[in-house]
C-alpha cells in the first residue's frame, strides 16, 4: 500500500523532513474508498487525510518503505535486526529479492554482513541491555552500542570465517565467548564504550587477534598435542621404571657376596660364630626385601598414573584418541616385567636366608637334633594301626 501510495499520489512531500509523507490523492481515484482502506490496515501506517484538499498523509517508514539506506538505520531497530521486509526506493529494490535472485546492491550487502555480526555478537555478549556488555573484569570491560550510518557500511571479508568458527555453539562455546571478548577489550582499552561503527572499522583487527587466539587454543587440544605429550609422560614414567632397579642395583650386588660369605664363614664347632652368621643373613635379607617392597609400590604408583592417562584418552570425543592408545603398550609391558623381575629379586633373598638357616642348623647339630625328636616321638606312639571297618 505504501508502494502504491507513492507510485500514485502527485505533489509527495516530506512534511518537515520527519518520517510523514502527504500527496494529493488524483481524481480518478475514490477518496473514502482509499482513506478507508489506509485506516482499516495494521500497523501505523495511516495518517491525517483530508478529504477538502484530497491529501493522504501516510507513515511509509511503518510499512519498512525508506528512502535510502541512510533513512533506514534512523531507526534503531533496523540497526539491531534484519526486517522481514523492506524496500529503499532510491535503490529500486525490494529486500528479500524476487524469487530466482539472490543479488544484492553493494549497500544492502554491507547492511545485512553488519547486521549479522552484531547477531553473533550479540549472542556473545555477557549482558544484553539494548547495547551489548562485554565483562571480564570490574576495570576491563566493553560497552557496543547499535549505533552506525549508512556512510559506516563497509566491506567485511573477515565475516564468513568469524561466523563460521565463534558462531557455532556446539563446541568450546565458553572458551569462544571468552576469546572474542578478550579480544575486543584488547582492542579498544582503555574505553569502557564504543559505538558498531568503530567496531566495524576495527573488525578485522579484532577477527585476526580472535582467530589467532582460538587456534592456539585449540593447538593445546589436538591430537598431535595429546599424542606428543602422551610420549612425554611415557619417557618419564618408563626413566622412571629403571630408577626403581638402579636405586638398590648395589645392594643387590650385595647378595652373590653374602652367599659366598655366609658359606665360607660357617664352620663346625663353631655355633655361636656360626649363629651369629645367620643373623647377619637374616637382617640383611630383612633390609633388601624392605628395598624390594618400597620399589614396588613406586611401580604401582607408576601403572596407576598410567592406567588414568589411558582413561583419559580412552574418554576423548569421537575416534581421536584411537591413534593414542597404542602408545600405551610399551610402557605397560614395561610395568609388568618390574614386577616380574622385583618378584624374582624378592625369591632370591628369601632362597638365600632359607638356605642359610638350613646350613646353620645343619652344620651345628640341630639339624640332626631335630630329626632325633622326631624319631623319638614315632617310637613312643608306636606304629600307626589301621582303623577296623
């Protein structure tokens, strides 16, 4: 109606530049009929007619029918959301275009690009007031105001990949919001308040240092990263593995000389030298198993480190970590042989204190002592008798 208006009605005139246009309505035309019909549509966009004068005052900006792109951001609402329709009569063009088309004037381009970003940022923002507050601290933060002209439009290449990577909210949103709005601090400190027009000045600053900001970030979560530290932590862990056997390797070359030692210096006749021999074995085997016992649980604590970090890539998103996991084979089968080779360790020092009391016992007499009583005690309860059935 309010294209209609314009094609149709003679002597238009802006009526003190304000947003109220009039025009004599032409004698072909009912005037009842046209003022009627005016009054009877939703919206505002009727105004004052007068039937002496033929005059139609109407409200073209209420249907979203401007003048020219500068017209239209005069109003704050289209500077913060696209209208479902619009026209710009200096443009000849209807927004959204005839169906088959999808070209733009180069102006609309720049508004709709615009619009869209203070869209993104808008979901962004930390509080939305009318203007959108970004919040770090109580001394950094940012205030953007939806203030911008049609001479503030301008060309944003770095839009579709800002879109692409801080529009999404299906992943890393908090650490996305937080990088965007680091970044727009950063950019206009120490102001608390700037206007979009600034913004859109300064925007490919602030999409570059975003950018550069979100790919370090996701650098610390890569695969590559979890992978290379993975190795990392298994140079340590296997390092430490050997430190559990090089900690007590001399006391365990201890243990060939305690075997001959004890075996040279026990000698018959001798019980009190030869008992003090077993006791020297006793507590030396005492003071390496003790050793054998503390390495062990340092192994323990090693595989327990080692069974959450496989957890923990086990857990990642997805398949990610399927390229990982292999890398914990290694490590895990060097576990298992310190174990092994701890239990062996702890076998020997038991075999050899065993032997050597056996050898004591032997070579003093009560050994033999021993088998007496035994014997002693099957003659006195004489032999076994089967029971009767």
């Amino acid at each position: 109606m309010a294209l209609w208006l314009f094609d149709n009605l003679s002597e238009l005139t802006r009526v003190a530049g304000g947003a109220l246009w009039e025009g004599k309505l032409p004698s072909g035309f009912d005037f009842d009929d046209v003022e009627s019909h005016l009054a009877g549509l939703s919206g505002a966009l009727a105004g004052t007619c007068r039937a002496d004068l033929r005059i139609i005052g109407f409200y073209p900006g209420s249907a979203h029918v401007y003048e020219d792109m500068e017209h239209m951001l005069q109003t704050a609402e289209n500077r913060r959301r696209i209208p479902e329709r619009f026209t710009l009569r200096d443009q000849r063009y209807s927004y959204p275009p005839i169906e088959g088309t999808s070209v733009h004037p180069t102006a609309v381009d720049k508004y709709l690009t615009t619009v869209r970003l203070w869209t993104v940022l808008h979901d962004l923002a930390d509080v939305r007031n009318g203007g959108l507050l970004f919040v770090a601290s109580h001394d950094a933060q940012l205030e953007i105001r939806a203030d911008f002209g049609a001479s503030d439009l301008r060309d944003l290449p770095d839009f579709s990949r800002f879109t692409a990577e801080f529009g999404n909210r299906e992943s890393h949103v908090d650490q996305k919001h937080s990088i965007v709005r680091s970044s727009l601090i950063e950019q206009f400190k120490p102001r608390r308040g700037v206007t979009m027009s600034e913004v859109l000045a300064a925007f490919h600053d602030i999409a570059t240092n975003a950018r550069q900001s979100l790919a370090m970030y996701m650098a610390e979560f890569s695969v590559a990263k979890v992978k290379s530290e993975v190795e990392r932590l298994n140079l340590e862990d296997t390092l430490s593995l050997n430190k559990t056997l090089a900690d007590i390797q001399n006391q365990l070359l201890a243990l060939p000389a305690a075997i001959l030692l004890a075996g040279a210096t026990i000698v018959g006749g001798q019980i009190l030298r030869n008992y003090a021999v077993m006791v020297g074995v006793a507590i030396f085997s005492i003071f390496i198993l003790t050793m054998v016992s503390n390495q062990r649980h340092s192994v323990d604590a090693i595989a327990s480190q080692i069974v959450r970090r496989k957890a923990k890539v086990a857990s990642m998103p997805g398949d990610s970590g399927t390229n990982v996991l292999p890398l914990f084979t290694a490590i895990e089968q060097r576990v298992k042989k310190q174990r092994l080779t701890l239990t062996f360790i702890s076998g020997v020092v038991w075999l050899v204190a065993v032997l050597t009391v056996l050898a004591v016992l032997d070579i003093n007499g009560h050994l033999e002592f021993l088998k007496g009583i035994a014997l002693t005690q099957s003659l006195l309860t004489g032999p076994e008798v089967p029971a009767i059935p």
